[in-house]
C-alpha cells in the first residue's frame, strides 16, 4: 500500500523564524569531508531544528561544497525528512492491511474532524501534525496510532480523539 504524502501549510499562517545557522556549525565541521555526508548532515540538522529550513540546505552547500540540488533530492526523497514545521506532537495512524480492515480510516476522518486538518498537515497551534503511514509494525494492536514514542491500540475514532484532547489538556497546565 503506497500513502500519499502531501503537506500543505498557508505560509500566511506560519510567522517567519529567524533560523540560528550557528547551530549546525559543529555538524558542518563533522561531515564536511566525509564520503557520503548528505544524509548524516540533514538527519543532524533536522533534529536541530526540527525540519530542514531553506536557510540550513544553502549554508551546507556553501561551508561543504554539496549542491543544493543533491540535498534537496534526498530530503525529498526519504519520508524521514521534513520540509516544513511540524507540530510538537507528531501522530502517525498506521493504515496498513491489518488496520485497514480493522477501520483505521475511521480514526483518521475522527482526528481530521477534531484537529481540523487534513493528512499531512500541522494545527495552527502548531501542537500536533497528523501522518497517515504505511505501516507502524503493531499488527496486533490494529487499527493503530503512535504519538511520539507511545502506541495506542484497538481504537475507534471516539478513542483516539479522546487521547488528543487528553494531551491538549497536560500542556495547557
């Protein structure tokens, strides 16, 4: 099963982030001169910032002489790598064959419904990003969702929405 990966942010909603370019500079001098540097310098600079900021591919490509070009085809090419800011809490709902038939559909139309966004996208509290994904490896559990490092199993639409508000309520206290 292939899931569409599409991420569509209004850029008007987004204020524009000063990105602090010193902090991928001990990275930088890491990988400079090391055979295949690409992956490792975006992996790094990813877990800095939380996505890849246009500013970070051109600063690698002036301090390490890696095309732009180049970049831009491995972040875009591994699902891994993120283009755009995601929310704090990313929520991956599994849609492979087990959850499928177990109606994982439901639960994402629940979360699209109560988060108001759509696959892929970030909430304009910037609090969750939601993510249809292939498969989470928790067969057992299905239909699944994993927000974070915690798995939730067995749900329904009512369930996981519930997990959401939960998680809404801790970080308002």
């Amino acid at each position: 099963m292939r899931v569409a990966r599409l991420l569509t942010i209004d850029n008007s909603q987004i204020e524009e982030e000063k990105v602090d370019l010193s902090l991928i500079d001990s990275l930088i001098k890491k990988y400079k001169d090391k055979k295949g540097n690409i992956i490792p310098l975006l992996q790094g600079a990813q877990n800095i910032y939380g996505y890849l900021p246009k500013e970070v591919f051109e600063k690698i490509a002036k301090d390490t002489g890696v095309k732009t070009t180049d970049m831009y085809g491995v972040a875009t090419f591994y699902a891994q790598f993120r283009l755009k800011p995601v929310g704090k809490h990313i929520v991956k709902i599994c849609h492979g064959t087990a959850c499928h038939v177990q109606n994982a559909t439901e639960v994402t139309d629940a979360l699209i419904d109560a988060l108001d966004v759509k696959d892929g996208e970030t909430t304009a509290d910037r609090l969750f990003t939601l993510e249809s994904v292939a498969c989470l490896g928790c067969c057992s559990l299905a239909p699944v969702m994993m927000i974070g490092d915690e798995t939730y199993g067995k749900l329904t639409g009512k369930a996981a929405v519930d997990v959401i508000r939960e998680i809404r309520r801790s970080e308002k206290n």
